[in-house]
C-alpha cells in the first residue's frame, strides 16, 4: 500500500481562453480582399487556366517618355527659338594652329595694343617687368581682352600668378612655344624644321653597323674638341 501524500491538493488544469479584441469572426485574407465570388472566380481561373485562349491583339504597355500620349520630341527652333551662342572672341585659334598662328613679335604686339587700349597708354617689351598687374579687376580685364584678340584661352592659375604684364608675356610664350600632340592618336608626332638639322637622324635611309660606329666615333670627337676648346 501507498503512504498518501499530505498537504498536496490535486485538481484539474484547464487551458486558458484568449479572446481578441476584435469580435468579428476571422476571414481568409484573400476572402476579405476579394470576397467570396472574386475567391471561386479566381479558383475557376485557376482551374481551367489551360482552357482559356490567349487573345493576339491584348498587349501590355508599358509607357515611357517616348510612347505617351502627351510625348513631345525635342525640337531646337521651337524650345530654344531664342537661344544663342554668342562668340566673345574675335577670332578663334584651335590648339593645334597656335604655334603656326604666333611668334614673340605677333604676341608682344597684341599685347602693346590691349594695353593701349584699356588704359590710353603706349608701351614696350622693355618696359613689361615694371608694370604691375596688382589690381585685379584691371588684370582681369586685360587678361579676358588679351585671350579675345589672341582667340585661345589662358588658365586661371597662369592670370593668378602674373604679377606684371612680362609675368603674363612669358605665360602666353609657354603656349605658343608648345608642341601640339594629338594623345589619342599613337601616331601624333609633331615635328619642326629645327628637327631635321641634326646630323644623325635619318628618316628615309638607315646605316649599316660599321657607317653608324663611324658616325658615332665623329660625333665623339667632336664633342671632346668643344670640351677642350
């Protein structure tokens, strides 16, 4: 026989009831979108999907700027009927036709020439060192009215830094003085008439070994004279 248990009481455990806040019954979520005809029409669609036959002339569009109704192409003389590119220049110079267009006497003479008109006053490539260019708004002015008669553009930093109108000379100088190569063409040499006059460079002909140690033992000697000398 089984001692029995004091103190402990045994009693039936029921499960807890949760109620919602809500007090309508709880629908299928398709059924509370839909409804309960749009349901069964939808599972009849399903049903016999492959029944069903697919209409040539239905399309989907799907508009974009080009097939709306309200699209309208660009067109330049009616949208910008009033636009113009005004040139500031009086004349333009492409990069590649600076060092043919100028030389010292051409640049030194524009520049003689804008000074004279902005300020009423003649000047000489002698006197460029000591004429200053420390009031901005006048070196701005003579810079933009110096790159409208040369028809090219100088940087900002080469107007920032001439202090005097020979800083600004020497600036024009490097640009006309300047090479033009074309980088996207591997072919793009430019070359001048000064680089033909050496004496060892051959376009049209090559040397043998013994006529280039020749010419190379000339060139040596020569050298070793002028050191001397």
């Amino acid at each position: 026989m089984f001692a029995p248990v004091r103190g402990v009481i045994a009693r039936q455990v029921r499960p807890t009831s949760i109620r919602t806040f809500c007090t309508s019954i709880p629908r299928p979520f398709l059924e509370n979108l839909f409804g309960k005809k749009e349901i069964k029409k939808r599972d009849e669609i399903v049903k016999n999907q492959d029944d069903f036959e697919s209409d040539p002339e239905a399309k989907i569009t799907i508009l974009s700027e080009e097939n709306s109704p309200d699209y309208k192409p660009f067109d330049p003389k009616v949208d910008m009927a009033d636009f113009k590119i005004v040139q500031w220049k009086s004349q333009v110079v492409k990069t590649k036709n600076i060092e043919a267009t100028y030389n010292s006497e051409s640049v030194s003479k524009i520049i003689n020439d804008t000074y004279k008109a902005l300020k009423q006053q003649e000047i000489q490539v002698a006197e460029y060192k000591d004429i200053t260019l420390h009031d901005l708004n006048f070196r701005f002015q003579f810079a933009k009215s110096l790159q409208k008669s040369l028809g090219f553009d100088l940087n900002d930093y080469a107007v920032s830094k001439s202090h005097t109108v020979q800083d600004l000379y020497n600036e024009v100088e490097k640009v006309i003085g300047e090479r033009w190569v074309y980088e996207r063409n591997a072919n793009g040499i430019v070359l001048r008439p000064e680089d033909f006059q050496s004496a060892n460079v051959y376009l049209n002909e090559e040397l043998t070994e013994g006529q280039q140690k020749k010419a190379f033992k000339k060139l040596v000697d020569q050298a070793r004279e002028a050191e001397e000398n």
